[in-house]
C-alpha cells in the first residue's frame, strides 16, 4: 500500500534534481500536465494503475500520451514508478505537488471561515497579519460557513485557531456541566 509520505519522497527529489538541472520550471509545467491527464482522463488511470497491465504496456501508453510534451526528467520519473510497481503514487500527485511547490517557494495555505463573507480590505488585512506571523507569504481561501454562528475559523496546514462562537458555546456549555457535576 502506498501512501502520500513516499509520493512527497518522490516528487521533492524530482524537483530538487530538476532544480540542480535548471529545469524547474519545464519540470513544474510537466507536473501540471501529468496533474491534468491523471484527473481528466479516467481510462488513463485505470489502464495505469491496472495490475494486470505489463510493465511495458504502461511505459509505451506514458510514451504515447506525454510523447514530447514532458522533460526526459519527468518521464524518467514516470517510468522509475511503472519499474517500481509504485504507479499508485501518481494519483497523489496533484494534490501533493503544489503542496511541495508551495514550500519551496515559502508560501503557505491558509482556509478562512466566517458566516459572512470578508471584504476586500479585511482580507488584505488578514493577509499581512498572516504573512507577518509565519514569516511567509499566506494564500487565502475564504470560505462561507454559517455553522460557526459568528466569529472566524482559520485554518494554516496542519494548525487550527477557532474563534468562532459555535466552539466558544460548546466550551461553555462543557464548563457549565462540569460545575453542574461537582
């Protein structure tokens, strides 16, 4: 079974050669493309992934859909996996590649949720805080959730800071039935 952390493995050594090579750039075209065929073209995935398919099979269909279109360095990578039996992996591509492209590049997501949506300049605002705090440049997504009641979620990777009043209520009312219990 394969998992993301071995596809993160694999595509951060792709970019890092591709860096020493002074392809970084065509190597990241090349991603978005192998990104695009993989989500858009469901017959490619399959055959790819099919386990019955030769190893062959799947090298020569990789030759006939990216043919030219890719660096020798991607499709170097594309046929290691097809060796490797690790072709499983390329479905995490899409979602894993920006993220490893972001951290290179020292930009950050971050997920905003409000009841009501944010205008412009509190979202300019909400940037810089941000950026000033992770010492990074921040992407906001602001998202409408009106099932925080009031106040903002934000949320950066892996850290969540909850100033909605829906999670502000549910520590009241925690606190409340451990005083009620005493």
């Amino acid at each position: 079974m394969l998992d993301k952390s071995t596809a993160i493995t694999f595509v951060d050594a792709l970019l890092e050669v591709a860096k020493k090579k002074g392809v970084f750039e065509q190597v990241e075209k090349d991603l978005d493309l192998v990104c695009d065929v993989i989500t858009k073209f469901d017959n490619f995935r399959k055959i790819l992934f099919h386990p019955s398919v030769t190893r062959d099979e799947k090298k020569n269909l990789i030759k006939k859909v990216f043919g030219e279109s890719v660096s020798d360095l991607t499709k170097n990578l594309l046929n290691l996996l097809v060796d490797r039996r690790n072709e499983g992996i390329l479905e995490f591509i899409p979602e894993i590649y920006r993220e490893v492209i972001d951290e290179k590049r020292g930009v950050l997501k971050a997920k905003i949720q409000t009841v009501v949506p944010l205008t412009e300049e509190r979202l300019n605002t909400l940037k810089k805080r941000l950026d000033n705090l992770t010492g990074k440049s921040v992407e906001i997504e602001a998202v409408q959730e009106p099932n925080i009641l009031g106040g903002m979620v934000v949320q950066i990777g892996n850290r969540m800071i909850d100033g909605s009043v829906a999670s502000r209520l549910k520590s009241l009312k925690t606190r409340l039935m451990e005083v009620r219990t005493a």
